[in-house]
C-alpha cells in the first residue's frame, strides 16, 4: 500500500511546486478527510462485553454506528424519547456510553458496525486509510488546490476533472452519508 510519501512523490511529479512535504501532507489529510465525510466507508469492531454490565465506551461516534450485534442478534439503536415501542433489545447512547439492554447474563462479544472515519495523516511514512484503489483522490485533490493557489486555474481545472472521475468510481462502491437524523425523527415524534 502506499505511503503519505508515495502521494507526496506523485504531488511533486504531477505539479511541481515550492509546498513543503510538512504543507502538502496536511494538504493529503485533509482532502482525506473529505471523503470521509462525504462517503460510507463501512468496517467494524469487536469488543468484550461482561455479564451484567450494559454501558461501554467505545469511542466511535453515535451518527456513525449503522449495526450492533451480540451473539448474532442486531440490537436497533433506539432513542429514550418520546415514548417510542419497539424491540426489545436495542442500544443507546448517553453521554460517551454505548448502552445495551437487556444487560448480558454472561460474558460474550459484541460487534459494532460503523462509519470509518480517518486518523490524521501527520507524518510521511502514514498509510492512508482509504482503500488504495483511490488514493490517486488523494493526489489530485491536493494538485488542484495547489495550482489554484499559484492561480493556474487551467491547469486545476484537469486536475478537478480527474478528481471528479475517479470520485464518480469510489461513489459507485461506497454510499454517501447523509446528515444526521435528528432527535426527534428518531424518537417517532
């Protein structure tokens, strides 16, 4: 897989230009960034979960987790407003906790389904986390900005159409995120 150094490399061949490697990986993180925005980019964890206890920490975002299984069974995300019914086993969030009910009777693994979002590219010998197939995203992006700044925008404007067809590919494999529901969209009110 290649490297934030590798992108680096291919910046420099493509628009050659006075940035820093410090100036365009900030550059290549952000454009990352981006995309993980923009794009659903499923993947999942595995966490151990102990009888009678049913809050975790988990560390992922709320908006971003799709699926919560144990034992094979989904647990729906469900909101503690508005009176909602429904199943009756579902996860919720309160503060940073992930809570599950019914709480476990025993020890066992729950799974948690979500949203990647990247950790920030800081050095040179970081792989991207985007699947490698469109890190070529992370070239063009990057190039387009940087002609815009020394305001050759004939030559951004290739760069942007590059860009905008290899995204049209990772939109073909990969859903767009949609906002955020709101509370009470969830809540059935």
């Amino acid at each position: 897989m290649p490297s934030v150094q590798e992108i680096v490399t291919k910046i420099r061949k493509k628009y050659p230009n006075g940035s820093t490697d410090a100036e365009i990986i900030a550059l290549i993180d952000t454009w990352q960034k981006r995309i993980f925005r923009k794009y659903r980019i499923p993947t999942s964890s595995e966490y151990e979960i102990y009888a009678d206890t049913y809050a975790y920490i988990v560390g992922i975002k709320p908006r971003l987790i799709f699926d919560v299984l144990i034992d094979g069974v989904s647990y729906p995300k469900k909101q503690l407003t508005g009176g909602s019914s429904g199943s009756s086993q579902y996860h919720t969030f309160i503060d940073e906790y992930l809570r599950i009910y019914p709480t476990p009777l025993e020890d066992t693994t729950m799974t948690i389904y979500y949203y990647e979002t990247p950790v920030t590219l800081s050095s040179a010998g970081v792989i991207p986390q985007l699947d490698e197939d469109f890190h070529d995203l992370l070239m063009y992006g990057p190039c387009k900005e940087l002609a815009e700044d020394d305001q050759r925008y004939d030559v951004a404007s290739g760069f942007a159409i590059q860009y905008t067809d290899l995204e049209a590919e990772l939109a073909e494999v990969f859903q767009i995120l949609p906002e955020p529901e709101s509370v009470l969209s969830e809540s059935g009110w």
